[in-house]
C-alpha cells in the first residue's frame, strides 16, 4: 500500500539530526536545546512521592488539575499585577508540553485557506504544524543581529486571510525579546479585525540584563485575541517531563481544550501534583526570579570564554542560545556543512540557522546552547577556540 505524505518535504528535525552525530562522534552537544541540569530537588521529591501514591495513578481532569491550575493562576496574578488574573478554571489549560499547546492552538483556529504570519528564524515546529491544519504559512524574516520585527514589511504581510500572527519572544534562536514598542505595534496593526495571536512564551523567565520579563497577556489591546503558551520544562530544567500550559480568554480556552481532548486528553497526573506543590510552597517566586541571573551567568562565562577567538558572537538578550559566526564556515560550504565539520573536526555539535528557515536561508550563523555546566561550556570553548 502507498501512503502519500502531508508533509513530503520535511525530514527529520535538524536537533535529533545534530544530537545523533554528537553521539556517533562523541561531540560536546550544544546544539539540541535541553539543560544539562536537572530539576530542583524539592520537585524530585515531590514527583517521587506522588508517583507512590494510589490516588495519583489515574487520570488527571482534562484541562488539568484544578490545584496547578489555580497555582498558576496565582502566580500569574502575581507577576503581572496591571493584568487582569487569569481564571484557573475557564482560562488555563494543562498540555503535554507546550508542543501540544502549540498544536492544539492551531488545529483549533486554523482552517483551510487561513494564512498564520510566523517570524523568521523560526522554531521547526511553526511551519509544519500550519499546513497540517491546511493553512498557509506567511514568513517575515527578522534581521540580524538584533532580529526585531520591521512593523512595515508585517503591515505588508497581513491580509484579510491572516488568521493568526505567531511570536516568539524570548525568540528561538536568537534569543531577541519583544520590547514595549513591538508590543504596541502588533497591537495597533490587529485592531479591528479578527486575527489572533500565539504567543510562545516558553523562555520567558530567561531575560537578562535588568530588563523585565514581559507578556502578550500584559497589553490590553492584545489580552483579548492572544493564547500565550508556557513550560514547566524550560522553567525548572525537566524538558523530558513535557508539561506545559496555555492562557488565553474563556471562549478561546474552550476551543483550545476541544482540541485537547481528543489529542493528549490529560497530562501526568502524579507530574501535575509535584508542580502544584513546588508553585504552592514558593510563593515570592524564587525559583522563577533565580533564572535571569542564572542563565546569564552562564552566557557571560561562555562568552568569556571564547573572547579574543575568530567567533563572532551576536547579542543574546534572553533565552539560553549563542549565535555565533566563524570565518571557516565558507559560503560555499553553508552552515549546514560547516556543523558538521563542526562535530567532526572540532568535537562539538551545534544547530545550523538556516534550518530555522523555510526557505534554507543562509546567514552564515549556526547556534549554540549554554544551559550546561561550567566544565561543559570550558571544555566546548577550549575545543572552539581554534
């Protein structure tokens, strides 16, 4: 029998790619973005204790359980005070990741002829996830080395088919963060009409230098028409937990879960109980407010590191990536064989940037990720440093 592929042109993920040539060659990987830390021990023990008892074992409430759910909301309420809260039972759905949020967002909004504007660079998912649904995806490209949004070419790329607009911010790859004039941009160009936002805020503790984290939720001409989408896994080191969470308004909520549903249905209960006890018993959010020094401790060190080398290094506002430029990697060659020179010559996997590109567009960049320990990042940097 023949089956004949929705997505044809479309391979395995350039990370799994990467992260399997690191192991063949024994390469340092800093190219798949995952921690090389774990969770807080408070959640370990909170998952191991729950993981033993009866009640846990079964089925968590579809949108989730209603005790993370109102924990979130908390804490919500709490960072973004000028907002209005967030209602843990109409407004909060608990998802298998924010993969699936992401998924059950567009599956939920998106039909067939509909156009969804994603920013490039863009996570590999956006694309392929839009055109399952039968939408179209309409790219506009962010500029290096600052990667902000030019709000004339988005004016030009809207129609009146532009059911939803998708962010990212802090951005995959670059790490590029949404400032109060892009906010408000986005929000004069969408008044008046009925296109939605998703915003994919998985790195949004991991903003650095001094300057405040901030939401889609926190704009009132926004708050309306947006799902913002968050990680458990990125928040607190535990990606292979896969647990994640979608905000948006009530009537978008239940379009969200109907969609929910049907595709994971319900999420770990015994994980759902250890982040509602981690969130419950760490009310001034310390974990959360810990991760902006954290990780940009860790970017200056491996910066540090490869200071006075042929690296160009681009600047990384948030998130826990590191674009970078060498002169060995030749036009001719591109990024994609340059990475593997990389891996194979050098010792170290990193992702090429043109697989963050519909189109395979090539900048001459590849990323590194620097959520590893101090002896990782020293030894990838002595082993770059060439």
């Amino acid at each position: 029998m023949r089956l004949t592929s929705k997505l044809p042109d479309v391979g395995t993920s350039i990370f799994s790619q990467m992260t399997a040539l690191a192991q063949q060659t024994g390469a340092i990987n800093l190219a798949q973005g995952f921690p090389e830390f774990g969770p807080p021990l408070a959640l370990r023990q909170a998952l191991a204790h729950y993981a033993l008892r009866d009640e846990a074992q079964q089925y968590a409430p579809m949108p989730g359980l209603l005790r993370l759910r109102q924990a979130i909301a908390a804490q919500l309420a709490r960072r973004q005070p000028a907002t209005p809260a967030p209602d843990a039972d109409t407004d909060i759905t608990v998802t298998a990741g924010a993969t699936e949020a992401l998924y059950a967002v567009l599956a939920a909004v998106v039909r067939p002829g509909d156009e969804v504007l994603i920013f490039e660079p863009a996570y590999d998912l956006y694309g392929p996830a839009v055109r399952l649904q039968g939408g179209t995806p309409v790219y506009v490209r962010l500029a290096a080395p600052h990667f902000r949004p030019d709000w004339a070419a988005v004016a030009q790329a809207l129609t009146p088919r532009t059911r939803l607009v998708l962010i990212n911010t802090p951005h995959n790859p670059s790490g590029a963060i949404f400032a109060p004039a892009d906010w408000q941009a986005l929000a004069d160009l969408l008044a008046g009409t009925d296109t939605f936002v998703l915003s994919d805020e998985v790195y949004e503790h991991l903003v650095f230098d001094g300057v405040a984290p901030a939401s889609a939720r926190q704009h009132p001409g926004l708050l309306g028409r947006t799902f913002v989408l968050a990680s458990f896994g990125k928040t607190y080191h535990a990606t292979g937990w896969k647990v994640g969470y979608c905000v948006a308004p009530p009537a978008l909520s239940a379009e969200v879960r109907r969609v929910h549903q049907f595709l994971t249905f319900a999420v770990s209960t015994p994980t759902q109980h250890a982040l509602a006890d981690i969130l419950e018993t760490d009310p001034a959010d310390t974990h959360a407010r810990s991760l902006p020094a954290f990780y940009q401790a860790k970017r200056d060190a491996f910066r540090a590191l490869l200071a006075g080398s042929a690296w160009e290094l681009l600047p990384v506002p948030g998130g826990y990536f590191q674009l970078a430029r060498h002169p060995a990697l030749a036009p001719a060659g591109g990024d994609v064989a340059f990475a593997h020179h990389l891996a194979r010559t050098a010792g170290v996997a990193v992702v090429p940037v043109s697989a963050f590109y519909h189109d395979g567009f090539d900048d001459g960049l590849v990323r590194l990720c620097f959520a590893k320990e101090p002896a990782t990042l020293q030894a990838a940097a002595g082993r770059l440093r060439f």
